[in-house]
C-alpha cells in the first residue's frame, strides 16, 4: 500500500501531528471535495438536473458495503444518539423487561436507555475491570426479561474491542436484541452485521471515517423493519412521498420507513466520499496498518513509564491507546504537546487518549513517544 499518497488525502497534516481521530477527526480530500460538488451545483443550478437522491442511493449501497449490509436496511442519520433513540423509543417495552449495557459507555449509549426506567424497564450496567468489559460480564447479566442488550463495537475511553460476534450469537440464541454504538469502528475496523448477528447499529461519520459532523448512519436488520415503530414520521416515511398531492398513511416497506423528511445532501455527499475511499483501500489494510502503529505506540509509551490501560490481547485492541501518567497532569500534557508540538491528542476519563489512523507515520509516532515527559 503507498500510504504516502493516502497520506495526500489527508491536507491536516500540513498543520498538525493529529493523533485524535476517537475525538473528531480532521475531513479528509474526498470528503470535502464530495461536498464541494454538491454545492458547486446547488449553487447554480439548484435541483435541477442534480440527481441527489440517486447519488444518496449510491452512498447508502457504499454504507450497506462497509458493514455487509443490504442497501435496504441502511438510511442516514444525523448522528449516533439519533439511531439509538430511535431504536429505544421505536421498540415495544413491558414493566420488567431490562436492558445490558456497560458502565464504560459514552454517553450517548446510555441515556436512551435510562430514559426507559419511567416505563419500568430495569437498565443493568456491567463494570470495567482493567480497562476491559469482560464478555462473561455482559452475558451474565442477560436473563429472561432482558429485551436488548447496547454495546459500543470500541470503547471509547479505553479502546476496548468487544467481541461482537460472540455478543451476537449469544443474544441471538436467547432471543435479546443487540444494538451497537460503532463509531469507533467504522472507517478503522472490520464490522460485519450479518456475521456479528447485529440487529440494530448507529454511528455517526465524524470520527474514524473523517467525515463532517451531522451524518451517519443507521441500520436496522430486514426482519426486525416492521417492529420498530418510527418515532419521527414524516413525508418521506411513506411509499407515497414523491406524489405530493397524496396523503395516504402507509408506511416504506424497508429502512425508508425510519426517514422523516428531507437528507442532509451536502452530508451524504461528504460521507459518500470517505466511505469509498476507505472502502477502495480496503478496511482489512487499514486494520493492520493502525494495529502496527499503535502496537509501536504502546512499547514506546511503557517504555518512559506510562500505564497502559488498553488492553492489546488478541481481538481486544483497536486504534485508541488510554494510558496514564502517576507523576504528571494529564490536562497539562495534552495542552503541552498541542501548543508547543503541535501534537493533537485527548483526554478521556482520567487518561491521555491516543488514536492515530492510517495517514499517521512512524515518524510521527515516534515524536510523540519522544516529547512525552518521561514518567
């Protein structure tokens, strides 16, 4: 793979040592210049001749391909908490039924479903434990009553991979949803819905697909369309949308029925460009090449001392390495390397959060290990 020329697509690296891509990621070329041919003939031609919503259809058919999808299981959202309130509110619930989730999850993994405890749905919570949710931890809180259990594909304050597969047989066999938060898989890391059993995922594209903020997508698996009630309903739900003089309340027979109203064009245009770049590289490619940065990344950082709390055992790494410092202020380091360095890191929970992708260079890893205060 010529990483330089990937490299060439990303034009932040002119400015920055971005090692941020968990928080949100720079737009990368083909991004920008989907939305700049968008505007360009919105700009002079308004509608006409645009074929928008045929080139929508082609961003959905490339969504569907990232994530082993059928194109009519895939719509467009305008971001994460969007789907998974979706899926909360849209689902049938009965006083006792309960929900799994982990204490570790964003935020945006977690309301939702505590919204449900004024309908008497129970919201059990499994705990971190050195950085890792522990599979037999969400399994073991999974009983009779349990209606769906919501888990990030990676958790974003330590980088914990879940095993999703195992997740989805499991659940599968005991008839329990499962609805994954994926942001911080998509664009860095292999999902499969069909071969993960996943029955309902959102993700927004701002993070590892580098795409602009306001755009993601939302999945729902063919067999469970029609007992998902729509919670926003709206003209475009409806089989007669484009016949305008027609009200007849009927709703898409496929994921269409969950569009309320007009796309965010300029969006899908800019998430369309960096779903096909990323898929012409080749998400296995891109899988590895993070993998071998961070793995570089972590010797370097347990070397001056650091605290690795990401867990790098086999399947339960991914692009984000959390470590710690017992002798300097995180805040500091961060502010620190940004301000003299140039070095564009986070902090998450307590712990420095480091997430390179692809464009990232050895070099450029190297420098951060260098200018990171010794522990």
């Amino acid at each position: 793979m010529d990483w330089d020329a990937v490299r060439d697509e990303f034009p932040v690296t002119r400015n920055y040592n971005f090692q941020n891509h968990a928080g949100i990621a720079p737009v990368c070329r083909p991004a920008a210049e989907a939305a700049r041919t968008y505007l360009r003939h919105a700009e002079e031609n308004a509608y006409i001749k645009g074929g928008f919503h045929r080139h929508a259809d082609h961003v959905r058919q490339s969504a569907a391909k990232l994530i082993n999808a059928n194109p009519d299981e895939v719509t467009f959202i305008k971001n994460t908490s969007e789907g998974l309130s979706m899926v909360a509110n849209g689902l049938s619930w009965k006083s006792g039924d309960n929900v799994v989730i982990s204490k570790a999850e964003f935020p945006a993994n977690v309301y939702p479903w505590q919204a449900l405890r004024s309908r008497g749905v129970e919201v059990r919570m499994a705990i971190e434990e050195d950085g890792r949710i522990p599979l037999d931890q969400l399994i073991g809180l999974i009983d009779s009553r349990t209606r769906l259990v919501a888990v990030s594909s990676v958790q974003f304050a330590s980088g914990f991979r879940t095993d999703l597969a195992s997740l989805g047989e499991f659940c599968q066999s005991k008839g329990v949803f499962l609805c994954v938060d994926a942001i911080q898989s998509l664009g860095v890391l292999p999902v499969d819905v069909s071969a993960m059993k996943i029955d309902f995922l959102a993700a927004d594209g701002h993070k590892w697909l580098c795409a602009p903020e306001g755009c993601g997508l939302f999945y729902v698996r063919k067999e469970l369309q029609g007992h998902l009630r729509p919670t926003s309903i709206g003209w475009m739900s409806m089989k007669c949308a484009h016949d305008y003089g027609r009200a007849q309340f009927e709703f898409f027979d496929d994921i269409r029925r969950f569009d309320s109203g007009s796309y965010n064009l300029m969006g899908i245009y800019a998430l369309g460009g960096a779903i096909d770049m990323f898929l012409e590289i080749g998400i296995e490619h891109i899988a590895a090449r993070v993998m071998s940065l961070t793995d570089r990344l972590v010797t370097g950082v347990r070397d001056k001392g650091y605290r690795v709390v990401s867990s790098r055992q086999a399947g339960e790494g991914s692009g984000i390495v959390a470590l710690i410092s017992d002798s300097h202020d995180h805040d500091e380091i961060q502010r620190h390397l940004q301000a003299e360095h140039r070095i564009v890191i986070a902090v998450r929970n307590g712990r420095l959060r480091i997430s390179p992708h692809i464009y990232n260079t050895i070099k450029e890893i190297d420098r951060l290990i260098e200018v990171l205060p010794t522990n």
